[in-house]
C-alpha cells in the first residue's frame, strides 16, 4: 500500500465531506470504495473518519445547510501556522470563510478562498496529520483545481501557500499547471475559463481511484449517485465524474496497484 508518511507544507493533506445526509453517504462510499467508518463521538460533533485497509482516507461531516453550501468534498492544504495562512489569503486578493479554529487536539482548521472564488481548507496538523493512504483503489489519488482566473489563482497559491509550480501545457486549448515538491507532483491548476458552464464557478475537484472505471462508474448508478461524464481516457488513466446521492461531486481515475 502506498502509505503516506509526511506531507509538504502547501500540498493536499486532508479531504472531507459535507453530506445533508450521512448514513446514506456511509452506505455509498462503504460499497464502492470498501471504506470502514468511525463515528469519532459527540465531542467532535459526531464528525466520521473514513478508512481503507486500516488507513484513513478521508472524512465526513453533516450539512445543515446553514453554511448556503451544498453538500460536497472539500481539500485542505498542509499549514504550518493556520492564522498566518489564513491572514495571508485576505492580504493576496482571497478571503478568509472560516476563521482558524482548534479542533480539540486534532489540530486548526479554517477555509479560505481564492480570487476566483475557490474554497480550500487550511490545516495545522497536530494529532491528526491527514491521509494516509494514497495513489491506489479506495483512496486519494489527485486534487485538482479548476479555475476561471488561471494567473491569479497560481499567484494566490504561491504566495500564500509557499507553491513550487511546473507548467504543464501553456496553449489556449489546454493550459495547465502541477504544485511539486521535490519534483514530484502534489495538485494541478487548470484553466477551466473556456469550458466551465455559466454558473458553475470555480472549484476544487478531489479523484479517487479505482480498478476498473467502467464498473466504478455503473456501481455509482446502481447506488443511487448520477454519473456526470462517462469514462473517457487521459494520459494517468481512465476517469469519469460521478456525484454521490446527495450530489456531492468527485472524480474516479483507473489505477494499477
């Protein structure tokens, strides 16, 4: 398995769900990921830690639908220090969505946006440091930005999360840009400008992946979610978008393990 001992700061260290419906979303993901759940209690808020083979993956929190936020997976980036992170969106043409707050002894949390309007989570790790399975079946595999101001949004991210960038694709049909640490790559940025449907605005997508797309993507069907776009190829593998049923959107890709 490919267990994930550190992560570098400013890379994806944490995804979660808000579902208006959470037993439902228990049941979907433990059939198609062969995820376990553990309800972590009424101090955090009956908040539900997801994991695959004994390593957690992710996690999961109730949607009121106070927050005008539908339900849907969010990505945390890696901080040392959430107040300044969270101070340094505001200075860098961002905002701040969430104040930092401590989450017992798990750590500090707060969301932020991008100039284009993108939410991301922001997490100081203490007891909890993130995902530790990743790059096979059941598990995150990439974290993707799509984003309606391409220059803006890779500026943000390096000013305020330290980014290390290498571009990918710099032509106006695709234009396209990795977070690396080390070389290796972490997230990607894509200008999304020219295809994303009017009102649908920029935004974090998480993949997970899978062994066989064309039988990840009917089981989505077969448990109650909607399948947005049929598999098709990609250079890393076959994907597809598929959302649960409560609508919460995400991405599968084909791995090899």
């Amino acid at each position: 398995m490919p267990i994930r001992e550190a992560t570098p700061d400013g890379a994806p260290c944490w995804i979660d769900l808000a579902s208006s419906n959470t037993d439902k979303a228990t049941e979907f993901y433990r059939q198609l990921f062969g995820w376990t759940a553990q309800d972590m209690g009424e101090d955090y808020g009956h908040y539900v830690n997801f994991s695959k083979n004994g390593q957690v993956v992710a996690g999961m929190m109730f949607n009121s639908g106070e927050s005008g936020f539908p339900d849907g997976w969010s990505t945390y980036l890696k901080s040392a220090d959430a107040r300044s992170t969270s101070e340094a969106a505001a200075a860098k043409g961002g905002s701040t969505l969430l104040a930092p707050m401590e989450v017992s002894d798990q750590g500090t949390m707060a969301y932020v946006a991008d100039p284009a309007g993108s939410a991301i989570g922001v997490w100081q790790a203490n007891k909890h440091t993130g995902f530790t399975l990743q790059d096979e079946a059941g598990a995150p595999v990439w974290h993707e930005l799509m984003t309606r101001d391409f220059a803006a949004s890779l500026n943000f991210y390096r000013q305020v999360f330290g980014w290390e960038t290498e571009t990918q694709s710099n032509t106006d049909e695709f234009r396209y840009t990795n977070q690396v640490h080390g070389g290796q790559p972490q997230a990607g940025v894509m200008d999304a400008s020219g295809f994303l449907p009017e009102g649908v605005p920029s935004h974090w997508s998480v993949y997970f992946g899978v062994e066989d797309t064309e039988a990840a993507t009917a089981r989505v069907g077969e448990l109650g979610g909607t399948v947005l776009s049929e598999p098709e190829d990609s250079p890393y593998g076959r994907m597809a978008a598929v959302a649960d049923p409560t609508g919460a959107a995400f991405k599968i890709i084909s791995v090899n393990n």
